[in-house]
C-alpha cells in the first residue's frame, strides 16, 4: 500500500519535471493541499522527502523551492546511476543469498504481470521494487545507501521513459537478461546488463528529452 505522502511525492516530482512547477518557484503548502484535497502534514512530509532527494530546497522562514536540473545535470546522473547499478549487479552475481534470490524473483515477476497487463504505472511500482532488491543483493550497506539515493533523484525521470512507445516490454526483457546473470553467477555480465539497462545515450536520451518536451506541453 502507498502512503499518502508517498503518493503525493510522486505526484509533485511529476509536476516538478514536466515543468508544471518550474525551477525555482515556491513551493506553497497550503496552496498544494488544496490541489490534491489533503491536509498540510501530507504535503509537508512530501516536501522533506523530495528535499532529500535533491528535488526541493527548504530554507528556514523561506520554505520550499524547487530546484533546477539542466539536462547535461541529468545526463550525469544516469551515468553515475548507471555503475552504481553495475557494481550492485557485480556483487549480487556473487554474493546472492536465498532470501535475496527470493526477493528478487518476486519483484522480477511482479514487473512481469505489470508488463503483461501494459500498465505502466503499475510497472513504475513494482520496478522501483525490483531495483531495491538488486541493491540489498549486492551485501554491501554503503552502496546500498547510495544506490536509492540515486535512484530517489532520478525516479520520475525513470518514470517519464517508461511512457515511451513499448519501453515497459524492452525494460522487462533488460531485467530479466540481469536476473539471468546473477542466478548464473556471471559478475561481468550482470554488471555489463544492468550498466547498459540505466545508461541514457542515443535514441533513449532523444526520446526522454521528447517526453519532458510532450508533458510541458500538455501541462501549458
């Protein structure tokens, strides 16, 4: 079940990357409650976990703002997001438990069904999911932390490319040659899949680029 704060979150990144809210424009509590029909201790609790997530600035007596990524920022990002993903892939091809086997095909399975049904929405959930027992497979606390920083920043730059045509399909498919990696044991390969899977170049950085261009537009 997604809490309310969690849900509201997602709700404000999205308008915060398709431009809706602009760089720099206060972010006013009340005002936000209203549009989403809550009240402010929702709202407040989203505002803190976007701050932390690099989406908000929240400044004593000034209160929130929203903060600019520029798209070579973002490119940054993926690239780093990408050998975090990597490493953690590495590791799991040769650390995994059975508990995090488990876990991990769970959450491959749940893609699947959110893939199947063509709901990419659904399959936003159930990825972020999948992501986050990757990383607890890797063993290793630090880059734990630091993958789902990163992947907290980059989630609904993530979300926008699973909109594109038959993204969810192609993305099931790279998880599941990644799932096949680490069930074989084959560290350079899992690392090699998961790198390839975030990496942001060509066709894929064209398209997010369009994406953030669509959803401007639709926002006007």
């Amino acid at each position: 079940m997604v809490s309310t704060a969690h849900r509201l979150r997602d709700e404000i990144e999205g308008l915060i990357v398709t431009g809706v809210l602009a760089p720099g424009e206060k972010l006013d509590e009340v005002q936000l409650a209203n549009r989403f029909a809550v009240s402010r201790t929702p709202i407040r609790e989203a505002l803190q976990q976007l701050a932390a997530a690099g989406f908000v600035e929240i400044r004593l007596r000034r209160g929130a703002t929203v903060v600019r990524i520029g798209p070579e920022r973002l490119v940054e990002m993926f690239e780093v997001m990408a050998e975090l993903e990597a490493m953690c892939a590495r590791l799991a091809a040769r650390r995994l438990s059975d508990a995090d086997r488990a876990a991990l095909l769970e959450a491959h399975a749940s893609c699947r069904a959110a893939a199947e049904r063509e709901d990419p929405d659904a399959y936003y959930y159930e990825n972020e999911r999948f992501h986050y027992a990757l990383y607890r497979a890797a063993r290793n606390g630090v880059l734990e932390e630091e993958a789902r920083r990163m992947h907290a920043r980059l989630k609904p730059y993530r979300r926008l490319q699973l909109r594109v045509r038959n993204r969810v399909g192609a993305s099931w498919r790279e998880h599941d040659g990644i799932v096949q990696a680490i069930l074989d044991g084959d560290p350079v390969q899992a690392a090699d899949r998961a790198r390839a899977h975030v990496t942001v170049q060509g066709e894929r950085f064209a398209d997010l680029m369009a994406s953030l261009a669509q959803y401007n537009l639709a926002a006007e």
